[in-house]
C-alpha cells in the first residue's frame, strides 16, 4: 500500500500537479508598526506572511511601510511552541538585492526571547520582503530582500505626471510659477501660453444639477481654457469665444464684480456672452480667459473663482459661468502618482473682509511609496518690506503686497502658484519634516491607508520662507497620530451576492478572502474603484454588497447606521426613478457610507443587517464603481461611493514574450475603440492540431486562432495589444508589464448562425463552419479545475490557460527552454477569472457529436500541467504553441525555438523535476534529453 500511494505521488509530480498540502500559518512577530500597523510578539500576530504559490514551502511578507531606521523581528509559525529567532539578540540580518537570496540558515535556535535585527537608512527602500523557507527536514532559513530607492523621496528622473490623461474635463492654464525649479523635485513651471501636457491637475467634478464645476485662486494672472478628453483620448479645447478678461478694478471695473458672476449660465447673462467654443487644435487661438489678479493693489477682495460648465443636448460642453466668492480661499494637494489630480481645500472667513484661518483638511491615500505636494501661492509676512522673507518674495512678484481686505494679517498673494515640499522625508515633528516651502520633494507618510491631514499654507517658519528658492512661502502639515492610518487599507474590495466571485451562490455565503472583486487606487480620481460587467439577473432581484478592506469581514463599509434608522438616504432600488428620499448613486448624487469594525455576519438583527447591506441597483451593462474612503475636519467617517456607466472599458493587458495579450469575454458586444494610442486584435480558437509526439518536449501541438471583426456577447477571445512606437518607455517594456487598451460597445452584427461573417479573412474561409474553442467567463469560475467528466468519470473536455512558458511550473522546476506564448494545462484547482476566458478542448473524437473529428482533440494530459483524473499512460511535455491568421502569408508560431538541454549534457545527463543535475539516478522521475524518464 505504502508504494502504491509513493507511486501515485511520484506520478502527480510528474504531472506537474500542484498537492494542495494545507498551507501553515507563518507570522512576522514585532511590536513596532509594519504596513501601518502596531505588531505584536505573539502567535498570531498582526503580519500573516503569504505562500508564494500553492504547495510552496516558502512564505513572505512584502513591507511597503516601515519604521524610519530599522526593526526588530522574529517568525512564528501556528501550532509550533517554539519561535524562529537568531542565537544572539540583535542579530544583524543583512538586506539583499531584489531577487537575490543570502538566507540566515540556523538550527537549533527556536525560541522567544531574541529578534533580528533589520537597518538601513531613512528613505533608503521602497520596499522590503520578508521571506522563511519552512522546507520539512531542512534547516529553516530567513532573508530580506529590498528594493532601493534611488534618491530620498523619489527617483533622480525628472518628475514628470503623465501626459496621458485620464478621460473627463480639466481646467488648464498657465498656473504655474516659472520659479518652480523641475528636475527631479517637482513638475516645474509655466510659460507665457497653455501647455496641454504640463499640468493637467485640475479636474472638474460633475455636481447634483449635472453642470461641472472646479475653483481657483482669484488672485492668479494665467489664461486659462476647458479640456475635454473623451475614452479614446481624443482631445477638444474650450473657450468663451474670445479673450476674455477676468479681473479687479485697477484699470476701470471689476469683472465679474465682488461675489457676482460672468457667463450664459448667470439669470441674466453678460453682455457679449457666448456658449463655449470648441476646437480640436489644442491652441489659444484668442480662445481663452484672461485672468488678472484681483489682488491688484485697488479691488484686493481676494477669494476664489469657480468656473462651471453645462453640456448640450450632444454631450458638448456648452453654456457657461465664472462666479467669484471673496468669503473662500482654495488650496490644493498633489499627489506625485502618475494621472494624479490635485484635491480641492477650502477655507472661509466669516465676511467679505476679514482674516482666514488658513486650515484645510484632506484625507489622502499612503502606499509607503507615494507623496505629496501642498500647492499654494500665499505669503505669510509682508510686515517688513525688508526682511529677507519679503526680498525672496519680490524675486517671483514684484510687487507682491498686504491684502487691503485682510485685518490684522501682513499675508500676500504670488499671482501664480507652487509645490511645496519638505525635501523628500516622511512626515515627522523634526528638522522641519512637518514644514513645507517651494522648490522640495513631496512628504510622505510611512503607512498604508487613509490619513486625514491639516495642511495650512501659511503657518510655516519665516526661517524657510527666507531662504533663496522659497520666494516667501512657507506651510505647515498637521497630522496626528501619523504612526496609524484612519483607514488601514492595503486593499479594497467590494464583496457581495452583486459581485459575482465574492460569495458561494450554494451557501450565500460571502466570501471575503475573494480577489474578484478587488478594486485599485486611481490617483485621477483620488478613489478605489473598479469597473464590472453585470447582467438583468442582478438588477431584477435584489443584490448587495459592501465595501472591504485588506479581505477582511471585520473591515467594511455599508448603509449608515443614521440612514437606516430614518429609512432615507439609501441607495434607490432603481437608480433612474423618481425617489429624492434616496441616492441614485451618481456622480452627483453619491451614496454615503459608514465604516464598521465588525464582520456583517456578527451583526445579530438578521433584519438591519440586511439594510447595512448596501443594494446594487443597476441593470445590465458596464459600471464603474468609485469609492471615496474618507475621514472630515471633526474626523468623523465621511464616506461615500459612485456609480457611473461606461461604453467603453479600460482592460489591462499583460506583456508576455514580444507582446500584449490576453483573454476576454464581456455579457455586451464590444470592439476595439481604436485611436491613436490603442490597436487591439481579435481572435477566437478555431482548431487544435496535436504534436506528432506526445512525449517529446521538441514537438509542437499548434491551436490557430481566426481574426474576428469584433467580440460577440458572450464568447471568449484572445486579445493582442499594439503600442505605437512613440509610446513605447525608453528602456521597453518587460515580460509581466500591463498596458492599458479600451473596448467599447457596439450592435451584435451576426447571429450565431452567421458567426462565419467574422472573420475578418471569411472569403478565404468560405468553405469552413464557425467553431471556437475559447469558453467565455464574464463572471468568475473560481473552481474550474482542468477538465469535466461524465458520470463514469470519463474526461470529456480539457481546460487550458493562455500564458508563457517561462511561468509554468515545468520551467520553474527546469530552468530550461526559450520563452514563448502558448495555452497550459490548469491545474486541478484551476480558475478563470472575470471577463476572460478559457481553452476547452475535446478529450476524444466522439463528444460533442465528433466535433473533436474536425477541429482536433486532445486525448492527453496536455503540455506540462496534468491532472488527477489522467490516465498515467498519457503524459505529455509537447508544446501547444499559438498561431495567428494574419501573420506572415497565414499563420505565426509564437515559439522562440524548442525547449532544449544543455547539448553537452543531452546525452548523459539526468535531471530532478526540481532541475537538479545528477551523475547517477536511483529509483525515481527525471528529465533526460528533454523528456520524462522513470527508473
């Protein structure tokens, strides 16, 4: 019995299946703040190390937020008495490069009394991983690897935010300060006209009434006009018509007039007014406001200007107004992620005149990796016209001066704005690490989630306002408690019967620990969100969801507590109906959310439990979901979410061998939205033509994809992303790289009969009948496996994913063989995630009616991945590489060349599953010329 079941194992390995042997529970144990959160020496703790990959023995724990110089830390594993720890205390454990390994091996050392000890510099990582190899019968082995930062608080590269803008509408102007230096420490200055490229921060916000709206300092002397950027990047600028003069008295009357406003959209609109003109040639053109400080000296009302827009019956940008308000100033913050917009920060004094306390508050979004920039323009103290303060602040306005409408407070205003910066340091209450001035790397924070800040522009130190390069300015961060995030956020999700891959549709069960619905941080919109595919069947009854962080029950966002107890205030049952009691979900009418510390299952009312539960209430289509994690100025939870529609999805393709591809399906028709920057292809599976010789990792099975004119409902593709070559990075691009490409809706042309029309090569295929071999899975199967059987167990059908070699097991065991794309065996635990799809192929000639007979079949295992079910008769190393319609005279191979041996080892030499060479095999499996061999 014993070598039947070592037989069966040895031939599982063979196979290449991954035993799901129970992963252990290995923890980091500290008491310092990791990630953002306070350790602890006990198991278990508050720091969970992952397995790398299923059946591994190795586990790790990648840190992205750390003390400022060092930590100490021990591991412990669940079940164990003991702790893995040095023999001394304070051991040193060196930090190696990523990728490499110089691993601490000690025995006999179990214990709990000592740490290793872990140092480097402030600034010096962006991150570091903790690794413990807990291989059974071996010595037990701790590094830490760790990526280098290049410079404190970013790289030595210019700062530069992309220039690829995210779809919506901006506000662009020459803002900036040409006093703002560039380089590697901020985005730099303006000149004297609108650069497109430069400074696309300033994102107009849809508001309730469906106008558009964004404000800035009326004390700025700039042109400024509307961008407009739709989903296929095509740009349209905006202006009133004209050059048109925003400004103070000085030189005659005010326009608009202090607290009046200017446009179409006022009740009675100004003289010479038009809706706005559009252009497709991003220049001025005289098209364009002209804006001249209003703190000239004569009017001085200072405040701020709010610029609104409607759009016509087109979707156009159309009426328009410009309102001042003299009670409010507005700040900003900049993240230095790429695509990030700056966040609006207001401050109101109670009058017309007056002093403003100059405290604004945000809640911004910490990776351990990012920072940010206040942006301001006002300087603090003009008591003293010669002061050094004053002179560095006449450098960049000359004749910068008090705000007459100011009492008791010598600020002024600069008539173009600045980065401020603390040098690159996380934020701390020493060397001025709370303090920042112009002309200085963003701060940072050295935690992972949300914090609310206090950002006050001018309570700063006149020491740094004087020095050269500050020209007068100085601000002040606030933030307490800056070792804890207010929101501990490492990932969001949002996890529901309404997300499909979160909950057991069996059990209804949710399940938390799901990636399915894992939403990312997008610094456009500074939020967590995620775009889904739905169907009717979510809309027509009722589903639900919550918003989850780090996968965790106890950590969730649903329906105020206030909002269910009142009965209003909840997300509509139909967004689009008449219900002004509750939210429709939109941009401007978002739905608010309360935090709880508790998982929803603990919750005992099974009633409220089910109104905390917030409702999904769209119908089918595509859906972004927007989350706005967020803590207000009495740091009270002030969450809230959006829902928007969308015909066209941004898609991330992986760049594997050469190329951009991927999997896809969607519940809607779609097709490439190409434009300038976006060419997608698409295929679908149209036979499978097996290797000549099964066994032999030099033959080759080839699966020929057809190019289709666009993706039906409902049917599963590959996808192949080109980037033009002006927007390929410098360096290129290297395997594993995602690029972002857009689909969007379109009419279903063909029926299913007709499917032979979309091809995009038909005519050469008269002759042929549809057939596709790629499976939709627009909704997650999270327990696909590799292969369905009948009730006698027969295999029936085999399942295959499209990756690249050098990813599969084999060749992680190996090392050995070029790198090319081709569809892998799943393994029995298989599963397809949303939105993609999968390889079904027929496991002999007679299913599916002899479709197999046609269009191939494959009574094997399979390249490199078996399963369970085989027969151990039929294993396989042969390739099944990809071949495209379109490529050179009827069909390309993806594969580099064969997978080959050392040839000085070819005919000699046996190697291990694990790719380790030996001189003399006892009983066992091994690889020897390029095939399976057992002793």
């Amino acid at each position: 019995m014993k070598k039947s079941v070592k037989s069966l194992l040895t031939l599982l390995l063979l196979l290449g299946v991954t035993l799901e042997m129970k992963a252990a529970d290995v923890y980091l144990l500290t008491s310092q703040t990791i990630n953002g959160i306070v350790g602890k020496y006990a198991v278990p703790s508050n720091h969970k190390l992952a397995q790398n990959t299923p059946g591994s023995n190795v586990y790790s724990l990648k840190i992205t937020s750390m003390p400022q110089t060092g930590f100490w830390f021990r591991i412990g594993v669940s079940g164990e008495s003991n702790q893995i720890q040095p023999k001394v205390n304070d051991a040193p454990l060196t930090i190696n490069e990523e990728g490499t390994q110089n691993p601490t091996s000690e025995s006999g050392c179990d214990g709990s009394s000592y740490a290793w000890k872990v140092s480097y510099t402030a600034d010096q990582y962006e991150y570091l991983t903790v690794n413990v190899d807990l291989t059974e019968g071996s010595t037990r082995r701790v590094w830490v690897e760790g990526k280098k930062r290049t410079s404190a608080g970013g790289s030595d590269e210019p700062v530069a935010l992309s220039t690829d803008v995210e779809p919506g509408y901006y506000l662009v102007g020459n803002f900036f300060s040409e006093h703002n230096v560039g380089g590697d420490v901020n985005p730099g200055g303006d000149g004297a006209e609108i650069d497109y490229t430069k400074h696309v921060y300033f994102k107009f916000e849809q508001q309730k009434d469906n106008s558009y709206a964004f404000s800035i300092p009326a004390c700025l002397t700039a042109h400024a006009q509307i961008l407009a950027v739709d989903d296929y990047d095509n740009k349209m600028v905006y202006g009133p018509g004209r050059k048109f003069g925003l400004h103070g008295a000085k030189n005659g009357t005010a326009q608009p007039v202090t607290n009046g406003a200017v446009g179409t959209m006022v009740e009675t609109p100004t003289a010479d007014c038009s809706p706005l003109v559009g252009s497709a040639t991003l220049a001025e053109n005289g098209n364009y406001w002209d804006l001249e400080t209003r703190n000239d000296n004569v009017t001085d009302d200072d405040g701020m200007y709010t610029f609104s827009f409607t759009l016509d019956a087109d979707g156009n940008p159309c009426d328009w107004q410009v309102k001042h308000d003299a009670k409010t100033r507005v700040s900003y913050i900049l993240g230095n992620m790429e695509g990030a917009t700056a966040q609006p920060l207001y401050n109101k004094r109670a009058s017309d005149t007056g002093d403003y306390n100059n405290n604004m508050y945000a809640s911004l979004y910490f990776n351990g990796l990012n920072g940010y920039w206040g942006i301001g323009y006002i300087v603090n103290d003009l008591s003293d016209k010669n002061s050094a303060q004053t002179k560095q602040a006449q450098k960049a306005t000359p004749d910068i001066h008090i705000t007459q409408s100011l009492e008791g407070d010598n600020s002024g205003t600069h008539d173009k704005l600045f980065f401020l910066g603390n040098g690159g340091h996380p934020y701390s209450h020493s060397d001025y690490h709370n303090k920042v001035w112009p002309n200085q790397k963003p701060f940072s924070l050295n935690l992972h989630g949300i914090k609310r800040v206090e950002y006050n522009p001018t309570r700063g130190v006149n020491e740094l306002a004087a020095k050269n390069g500050s020209y007068g300015m100085s601000g002040d961060i606030q933030i307490d408690g800056e070792n804890q995030a207010d929101f501990t956020i490492t990932t969001m999700s949002m996890i529901g019967d309404a997300v499909e891959g979160t909950y057991d549709a069996k059990t209804g069960n949710w399940n938390y620990t799901s990636k399915a619905g894992d939403m990312e941080y997008d610094a456009n919109e500074r939020c967590f969100s995620l775009t889904i595919s739905t169907e009717d069947e979510k809309y027509n009854t009722s589903h639900y969801f919550r918003f989850v962080a780090n996968h965790k029950a106890e950590q969730n966002w649903g329906e105020t507590d206030n909002n269910v107890t009142n009965n209003t205030g909840l997300a509509r049952s139909r967004y689009d109906g008449a219900d002004d009691d509750n939210h429709s979900c939109m941009a401007g009418d978002p739905n608010d959310v309360q935090y709880r510390p508790a998982a929803r299952e603990t919750e005992t009312d099974s009633e409220i439990r089910s109104r905390r539960d917030i409702l999904w209430n769209r119908p089918a289509g595509n859906w972004r979901i927007k989350f706005y994690p967020e803590i207000d100025k009495d740091k009270k939870d002030a969450s809230y979410y959006t829902i928007s529609g969308t015909k066209v999805v941004k898609m991330p393709f992986t760049y594997r061998v050469g190329r951009f591809i991927r999997t896809y399906s969607n519940s809607v028709a779609m097709k490439p939205a190409k434009n300038a920057k976006n060419n997608v292809k698409v295929y679908a599976a149209y036979k499978y033509e097996p290797p000549k010789e099964v066994n032999d990792c030099y033959s080759e099975g080839k699966v020929y994809l057809r190019e289709l004119k666009y993706i039906p409902a409902n049917m599963g593709v590959v996808l192949v992303g080109e980037v033009p070559a002006d927007k390929v990075p410098a360096d290129g691009y290297k395997d594993g790289d995602k690029v972002d490409f857009y689909l969007k809706e379109t009419d279903d042309l063909y029926p299913e009969n007709n499917y032979e029309a979309l091809w995009i090569m038909a005519d050469q295929y008269k002759n042929d009948k549809w057939n596709n071999y790629l499976k939709p899975t627009v909704t997650p199967i999270d327990k696909l496996g590799n292969a369905d059987t009948d009730d006698k167990g027969t295999i029936l059908h085999r399942y295959f994913g499209l990756g690249n070699f050098h990813s599969t097991k084999y060749y992680k065991q190996t090392q050995t063989g070029d790198d090319y794309i081709g569809f892998f065996r799943f393994t029995e635990n298989g599963r397809s995630g949303a939105n993609k799809a999968y390889l079904s192929i027929l496991a002999n000639k007679t299913v599916d009616g002899g479709v197999g007979a046609t269009y191939g079949y494959i009574d094997y295992n399979g390249q490199l991945l078996g399963n369970v079910a085989d027969t151990n008769n039929n294993q396989s190393l042969a390739k099944m590489a990809v071949i495209f319609d379109d490529e050179d005279n009827g069909g390309t191979t993806t594969a580099v060349s064969e997978v080959k041996m050392d040839t000085a080892d070819a005919d000699a030499s046996f190697y291990t599953l694990q790719g380790i060479k030996v001189s003399h095999p006892v009983k066992g499996v091994y690889i020897h010329n390029g095939k399976k061999f057992i002793k």
